[in-house]
C-alpha cells in the first residue's frame, strides 16, 4: 500500500465524472450501518484474536492457527447465511447465483508483530487504551475489510436485492509472504470479471508502485585498534516495516565521542535515545516509529537515524562500521535515494520511488543489509539493477570494502487504465466522505489484486490519514470501520444490482 498521487487530468483517461449512488445502494447502507455496527466489530474481534503470521516451513493449509482462523471465518459466513468454499490457501465466501461476478480481494494473513510495544495483546481487539480506536494487529491491513465485507453482504442479502452479479469474497492466507499458491489457483478457478480490493485506500486506486528488495553483506574484518569503532549495530523486525528500534555498541568510546553523538541526534526529529556504559562500551538505543515501508513518511527510520547520529566520523571497516558509513553515504535519512548514485526518479502520476533500509540482519559472514524500494513506472528493472550496481561499486572502490551477497528483487509496477467499475466507485467515496471531484490515485503498495481481471483499491485507508497496517500501533477508528461498511454496502449494491 502507500503513498497516494493526485491523478493528472489527461495522464490516463478523461477526468472521471463521479455518480451520486442510488437511493437502494443509500439506503441499504444505511440498513446495515443501523443493524450491524456492533456485529462488525464482534466479527473483527474474532478475527483478530488468532494470530495468522506466516510460519516459515509450514504452508498455510498446515498451520493450526491459520485453520482456526478459517474455521471462525466459516463459522461466521454460515451464520449470515453466505456460502463458502475452502481451497486451502484461498476461502471464497459468496452471495447470490448470477451468472457474473464481483469479486472482493482481502487476506486473513498478518505481519509480525511485537507485543511488548502494545498496550494489550495485539491479538486482543483493544477497544478502551484509546477510545475510538480499534487496536489490534490486522484491524486495518486487512481483517477489518473481512469483517466490513461480510456484513454488507450480510444486509444486501437481508434485503432480498435481485443480484446480476454474483458477489464473491476472496480472503487468501500468504498475502504477506508468498503469491505462488494464489498465482496456482487463479490457474484453474473462474475469476470475476470486475474486482475491488479492500487492502488499499480510498478514493481508487488504479496504480501501484512495485516492491523490491536490494540486500548485501557487510564483512566481518577484524580490527586491532585503540581508536574508537562499532563493535555491533543491529535494527528492524521485517522487510516491508519502517524500522522504529536500533541499536550500536562503540567500543573505545570517550565522553567526547558520546557528547558529539547525542548534538547529532538533539536536531532529529520524532526520535529517542538511551546512552549507556559497559566499560569502555558504549551503547546508544533508538527508538523512532514503525509504519508501513510503502508509506516511510509515516515512521521514523531509526536504522538510518542513529546512523545519521553516528556520523561525526568515517568508522573503521568492520562490518558494522562500514554498514553505518554505507547508510551515512549512499541513504542518509532521506526517503526517495536521492544519494544512492543515479537511481532516484519519480512518475507524474505515481510519485518518486521510495528507498527505505528496513532489516539488518547478523549472518555469519557479517551484517545483511536490507533496503526496500517501491517504484514507479518510467525506468525498466534492467535500468535501474544497472545503476544499483553502478551506485555500490562505486562506493566499494572508494571505501576498499567488498560487499558480499549482492541480490536484487524488483517487481514491475501496475497500471490500469480503463477499469469499468471506477466511475461507480468515485460516486459512492464522494457522496459518503463529502469530497467532491474524486479522481484514481496511485499507492506505493503492492497487493496482489494485480493478479485479478479489473481490480482497483477501495480502501480501507482514507486520503491525507495515517495509515496503519504494518506498525506497532495498528487500528482503525470507530468512525472509519462505519463509514466503510457504509461504503462497502453501497457499492456493491451499484455493482451487483
């Protein structure tokens, strides 16, 4: 998911003239907003309480939790009186026999998490640390939309509405983690002929950056000196995470190097900082704030921030210090790789390309640096792999380190033009929110409903909020689970009746 762009007027297509919903899609909204408000939030409740992360080694099908999961998922359709099919990765859960479809592409899976950082169990729905809130993990990336979906399903059935389309509910188990099994399923299973996902943001979304993943070693080297160096820097939890925790250990330090640190990191911004002393070790603690690596200008990097703290000197080319001078080089605390040789760009209608060091990882060889990128379209992969390579070799040759490991990942961006259903949904997100002129947007995320025929994004995040999913402090408020179900409703009733 995410950092929005305003759509230029002739990028793509023709400004979009938003139409006003019908007085049964208004209507029955409003039905299911006045019945089922509360039931939504027992069903997320529910939902969150099973801890879906993705188990390394156990495939989805296999793993307890993720049954559980789908067995309450299953238990709650067949209470609302919806059919369901359980495909092991893939539940479908449906309403109606039309002989089309729309199909509405959410996940049961979730990201790691911490719960030493939450105030209760992040599998817990925690309604009273802040009210208004609904916090807990998956409240918004994506268990929300489920339980948002299942209701309005719930009311359109409730209200006997003549279906065209028949409507289909997707929830795949390895959204975060592994596309494969989904990709094998689209091979032998009919899919809608239009698609909304639910795990984006509002007001459509008809663009998405692609992911990418550029990792390298830091050697280990060893070094016989009474000059100060960092014996140990560490940070990040997962790769699509805006890491909020890092820490360095500087052996040799003096009072005056820690002095020099802590003028560094008093003109930062959003961060905090613990100094302590272990003999002749001195040991500086991070904190910033974690978000989703698709949006970075909603967390603070603490990787790249206490960095940015310890940059008074060149360190020593340990593995740790020269993954701190490589991020004081080639990143700094900016957010768009600006330093990072000639790599920056930026899309009129999809932004810039985000560049984000989320995960350092201890290996035996030295320290793996993880860095993800988002981009736009307007430069090939091969393009930019090559000024990747340009960038590091570049900077091996000045510095005389080697990286080791060098591996790129980078995914195409995803554009579509002409998706039929776009107009309806602009209509029911401008008269529910009140923002008038409505147009497509692009994210920085990637979901896979780029793997469905038609899909565009309909939230669940709202232009110009925070956005959530992926931190240590993920919710939805009250208010914005409401206004989606009221949405959600809508919509399908313009599209399906």
């Amino acid at each position: 998911m995410l950092k929005a762009v305003a759509l230029s007027a002739l990028l793509f297509s023709p400004v979009l003239l938003a139409k006003t919903p019908g007085a049964l899609a208004q209507s029955t909204a409003e039905y299911a907003v006045q019945t089922y408000e509360q039931a939504m939030i027992d069903s997320l409740a529910s939902l969150v309480r099973h801890n879906t992360v993705a188990v390394e080694g156990v495939p989805s099908p296999d793993n307890p939790v993720h049954r559980a999961f789908k067995q309450d998922l299953i238990g709650q359709a067949a209470a609302l009186g919806l059919d369901y099919q359980d495909y092991g990765y893939v539940m479908v859960i449906g309403l109606g026999q039309g002989p089309e479809k729309i199909g509405l592409i959410t996940h049961g899976d979730v990201q790691p998490v911490n719960p030493d950082k939450w105030a209760k169990s992040p599998f817990e729905l925690d309604m009273t640390s802040e009210p208004g809130k609904l916090l807990g993990r998956g409240t918004e990336d994506d268990k929300g939309p489920i339980s948002t979906a299942l209701f309005a399903m719930k009311a359109i059935k409730d209200k006997q509405i003549s279906l065209r389309k028949r409507i289909e509910l997707y929830v795949y188990m390895a959204e975060e983690s592994d596309w494969g099994p989904l990709q094998e399923f689209i091979k032998t299973h009919t899919l809608p002929e239009l698609n909304i996902t639910i795990d984006t943001q509002y007001p459509v979304v008809t663009a998405e950056k692609g992911f990418g993943i550029l990792s390298m070693t830091f050697p280990n080297r060893a070094l016989n000196t009474a000059q100060p160096y960092i014996k140990h820097f560490e940070g990040g939890f997962f790769a699509s995470q805006i890491p909020e925790d890092a820490k360095a250990v500087i052996a040799n330090a003096s009072k005056a190097l820690l002095e020099g640190i802590k003028q560094k990191a008093a003109v930062q911004q959003g961060m905090q900082y613990d100094y302590d002393w272990r003999d002749d070790n001195l040991i500086v603690t991070a904190l910033g704030k974690s978000a989703h690596s698709s949006k970075p200008e909603n967390g603070v990097n603490a990787i790249t921030h206490l960095a940015d703290a310890l940059s008074s000197q060149h360190w020593p080319s340990n593995a740790a210090g020269s993954l701190v001078n490589f991020i004081n080089d080639q990143l700094g605390t900016g957010l768009y790789g600006q330093q990072f040789g000639s790599i920056a760009y930026a899309d009129d209608f999809m932004g810039p390309m985000t560049v984000s060091s989320t995960v350092l990882k201890q290996v035996d060889k030295g320290i793996q640096l993880s860095i993800n990128i988002r981009r736009p379209k307007g430069k090939s992969a091969q393009q930019l792999e090559q000024e990747i390579d340009s960038a590091l070799d570049s900077w091996q040759s000045h510095n005389a380190v080697r990286l080791e490991g060098r591996h790129y990942r980078i995914d195409d961006p995803f554009v579509l033009t002409d998706a039929p259903h776009v107009e309806k949904l602009l209509g029911v997100f401008s008269h529910y929110s009140g923002i008038e002129d409505a147009q497509p947007v692009s994210i920085g995320g990637a979901s896979n409903s780029r793997l469905f025929p038609n899909a565009v994004g309909f939230g669940p995040a709202m232009p110009g909020k925070e956005y959530t999913g992926h931190s240590e402090h993920e919710f939805i408020t009250r208010e914005q689970f409401v206004l989606n179900l009221r949405m959600y409703t809508a919509a399908l009733v313009e599209l399906a009746n």
